[in-house]
C-alpha cells in the first residue's frame, strides 16, 4: 500500500519531532542529578587509563 508524498513527510515530520524530545529529555537528565551518578564512574576509568 503506497501512501501519498505529503503523508511521508508528515511521518518523517514527527518522527524527528520525537527524536527531539527524546534527545531533550535524556540531556536535560543528564544535566540535572542523573549527570552525577553517571559522570563518577566514566572519571573513574579514564583516571584508571593512561594515555
């Protein structure tokens, strides 16, 4: 079943508005207290790898 040109583009439309959202809130819970518990470790083994 093919879908007309304009309904493609309105997929394709709101399936970046998603994926901005998603980026959005992963960021902005990141930045908040999610940003602490997940930067420790990531410290931790680049301090632990000599470059």
């Amino acid at each position: 079943m093919r879908t007309p040109g304009g309904y493609t583009f309105l997929n394709v439309l709101f399936a970046a508005l998603i994926e901005i959202l998603c980026l959005y809130r992963l960021f902005s819970s990141l930045l908040g207290r999610g940003w602490d518990t997940l930067s420790e470790p990531i410290r931790a083994l680049l301090h632990s790898v000599n470059f």
